[in-house]
C-alpha cells in the first residue's frame, strides 16, 4: 500500500510541475535568455573599454614620445585633444602634461595652464595642490620673491602633501633674491625633516653650503 501511495503522490506532483512548467514556463525561457543576455552585453561593454582605454593610452604614449623626441608642436596637440576627449584618468594626465609642455614653450603660458588646474574644483585636493606647486616653482625664474612665498608658502605646512618640494624652491627663491636668512629658514625646515627624502637631503645640504656663505662680494 504504501508503494501506491508514493507513486500516486509522484504522479500528483509531476502533474503539477508540468502544469506549472505549461502556464510559466515562457517566463523562465525568457529570464534565461535575458540573464544570457546581460553577461553577453557586459563582456562586449567591458571588450570596448578595454579596447578604448589601451587607444588612449596608445595616443599618450605617442605624445610622451614627441616631446622627448623635442616635438612639442605634435606632443600639444595630441595632449589638448586627450585633455578634452579622454576618459577621467586620462584626462587629468594629459591636462598636467599639457601644462608642463606648455611651460616648456612659454614658461608665464605654463603658469597660467597650471593656475588654472589649481583653480579646477572638480580636481582633488591633493592634485589642486600639485598644479599650484609646478605654477610656484615656475615662478621662481619669473616673479619676485613675495609672489614665490605667496604661491607656495601655503604648501610648505608641516601636513602638506608637497611640503619637502615646497620648502626647497622656497629656499631657492629666497637665494634668488640674496635673502640669505630667510633661505636658510627653510632649507632648516627641509633638512629636519624626518621624511624628508635622501636626494633633497643631499641638495639642501649644497644649498645650505652656499647660505652659509653669504652673499658673494666682487672687489674691483
């Protein structure tokens, strides 16, 4: 009885799923093929990004090579167009290699390519505070030591991100300028410095030899 009983239930049950399978069935058919569907898309979404993105990358590359090979012209017009058509991280790098090629040509052009990036709000902080840096250090060969101190003094924090560079151009500017004092404040700042990095180190050192020199007197 009890072998009638199961088979009977087995029955019952397959009824019910071929029922089931009869009336819903085109619903599980048609979320397979879509679930195939979706994967399918997102490998052939993920394919074209990864094809645009080497393209791009192919373009800096090219760009990168110009202007090591003394192209600029070549290397500048590739930069403007990745710094405008680029994906987000493409884009801010050539916007800064576009700045720093800029200023190779036209060091006050490289200044105002930089000052605009720091002016950029949608930049992190961190690469705001970089473009003001290469605008600062620029700075040095073109304004007087109050817009040097101005540009970069702000950097110079014992938190900031570029302080050791920030503290060395300082200090160069300041030389510049036969403000010897002032130089050594902050080659002082620099060097003690426990992060500060082994080559600044040995450039401060050099830079502190010739404050201590003072300024150079020419007899006639």
């Amino acid at each position: 009885m009890a072998d009638i009983f199961r088979e009977i239930d087995e029955e019952v049950r397959r009824d019910k799923a071929a029922e089931l399978w009869k009336k819903y069935g085109w619903v599980v058919t048609a979320l397979a093929v879509l679930a195939v569907l979706a994967v399918a898309g997102w490998q052939f979404w993920l394919h074209r990004e990864n094809q645009a993105s080497q393209a791009v990358g192919a373009r800096l590359e090219a760009a990168l090579k110009s202007s090591r090979d003394g192209d600029g012209t070549q290397a500048e017009t590739i930069l403007k167009e990745l710094a405008t058509g680029a994906p987000t991280g493409y884009r801010q790098i050539a916007r800064f290699r576009l700045a720093a090629e800029t200023a190779k040509r036209d060091a006050t052009a490289g200044v105002a390519a930089f000052d605009a990036l720091a002016a950029d709000a949608s930049l992190e902080q961190v690469y705001r505070d970089l473009a003001k840096l290469r605008a600062g250090i620029l700075r040095v060969d073109l304004s007087p030591f109050p817009e040097v101190k101005a540009a970069l003094e702000p950097l110079a924090t014992p938190q900031g991100v570029w302080r050791h560079s920030a503290r060395e151009f300082l200090g160069v500017a300041a030389l510049k300028a036969n403000l010897f004092d002032e130089a050594g404040r902050w080659f002082d700042a620099a060097i003690t410095d426990p992060q500060v990095p082994q080559a600044l180190r040995q450039r401060v050192d050099l830079y502190l030899a010739l404050v201590r020199g003072g300024p150079v007197t020419v007899k006639n």
